[in-house]
C-alpha cells in the first residue's frame, strides 16, 4: 500500500464537557484520512488520545468547576504522527504525568481496579511522552509510531 506521507498540521480546538472527547476525536480521525491509517494504527490514535483527553475533562477540569478549553495539533513526520495537547485547567500532580504502571487482574472480578489502567496504555503505546506546566497551561506532547513513512 502507498501512503501519501505529508499531511499538513492542523489544529482542534474543543470546550471540556460531557461531549468534548467524542467531538475532539472525531475531528482528529476525519483529519487523519489523508494517511488511509489501518485499523490497528487508527485505533492506537484513538485509544491514547480518548485516554488523553478523559483525564484532561475529569481531571484538569473537574465537573465541579466548570469547562476550559483543550486545544490539540497534530503534525505527521516521517517518524508518526506528533501531538500536542493543551489545556488551562488544573496541573499534574508534582507536576508530573503519574507513572502508569500496569494493574493487577489476576484477582477476583469485584476486586478489579475502576481506573489506573490510563496512563500505562499512554505510556505503553506512545512514544517521546512529555509533560510541562508552562505559566497556566498544560502541554502534553506525545509521538505515536503510526504512519511512518
């Protein structure tokens, strides 16, 4: 298969809320149709940046107050597609992206862990995560080995 191998960067900008990842995804995909991603690449984008952008909504701005913006511009290189997510709401505990390590499942089903598994599919998926807290915003910049030229 040939792969049209430059897409020009583009911006989504969404307002944190109930429907901010739904949207946010969708127009990340729709622009991403230029590269004819396969299933398995189109749903890594989609699994690390849902989860993304779910800690983004309940975490960084948390129901109890109010929405913010997210803005996200991704860029294709030959190395994958680069990400950049930036918000205003609340920072990264120290100010760090959490570790991320795997839960255990290995116990009884009413003993699984509700949440945890985020950061360790980000982590395990993406590549080159950083994070940074620049004067009032959030900059989340990840690389994800998909389309590679």
């Amino acid at each position: 298969m040939t792969r049209t191998t430059l897409l020009p960067a583009f911006h989504i900008s969404v307002v944190s809320g109930q429907m901010a990842v739904r949207t946010a995804l969708g127009q990340l995909l729709d622009g991403l149709k230029p590269l004819s991603l396969d299933v398995e690449e189109a749903g890594t984008v989609e699994l690390v940046m849902a989860e993304a952008l779910n800690n983004i909504v309940e975490h960084a701005y948390p129901e109890d107050e109010g929405s913010g913006p997210i803005d996200i511009t991704c860029a294709h290189a030959s190395d994958g597609l680069h990400l950049t997510v930036v918000d205003s709401g609340r920072a990264m505990p120290d100010g760090q992206t959490p570790v991320g390590g795997a839960a255990d499942i290995d116990v009884d089903f009413c003993d699984m862990p509700e949440g945890g598994f985020g950061w360790f599919l980000i982590k395990d998926l993406a590549k080159d995560v950083t994070y940074q807290r620049q004067d009032t915003e959030n900059q989340l910049q990840l690389r994800l080995a998909v389309a590679l030229a």
